[in-house]
C-alpha cells in the first residue's frame, strides 16, 4: 500500500515538476515585455514575490522526486 501510495506522489510530482517551468517561463516574458512606464515597482515585485517563490518550489520539487526515487 505504502508503494502504491508513494507512486501516486511521484506521479503528482511529476505534473507540479511539468506546470512550474511554464509558469516561470510566462513570468520572465511578462517582466521582459513590461513597458518602462510601469516603472521598477511592478517588475520588482512579481520578481520577488512570484518568479523567485516558484523558481525556488521547482528546486523543492526535484529535491522531492530525488529523494523518493532513490528511496528503497
């Protein structure tokens, strides 16, 4: 049972691990296409607030995966 639960966590790793790339990839382009008009608040903050967090859960998520996999 213990197995079978493990793989299902693996399993949800694996589309978490899928969906963060894109959501980071949509944010660089964001902050990228940002017209200077919107000054260095709002860059600023979806960097700090939104790209880093996720860029940092993605570590997280392979760090996850690692361990169970290797896990006997």
């Amino acid at each position: 049972m213990a197995i079978v639960l493990v793989e299902e966590v693996v399993l949800g790793l694996d589309d978490v691990k899928e969906t963060l790339p894109q959501a980071v990839t949509t944010l660089q382009a964001l902050l990228e296409e940002l017209p200077p008009a919107f000054g260095t608040s709002l860059p600023t903050a979806l960097d700090r607030e939104l790209l880093r967090p996720l860029q940092s859960r993605l570590a997280c998520v392979e760090r996850l995966q690692k361990a169970l996999t290797t896990t006997p």
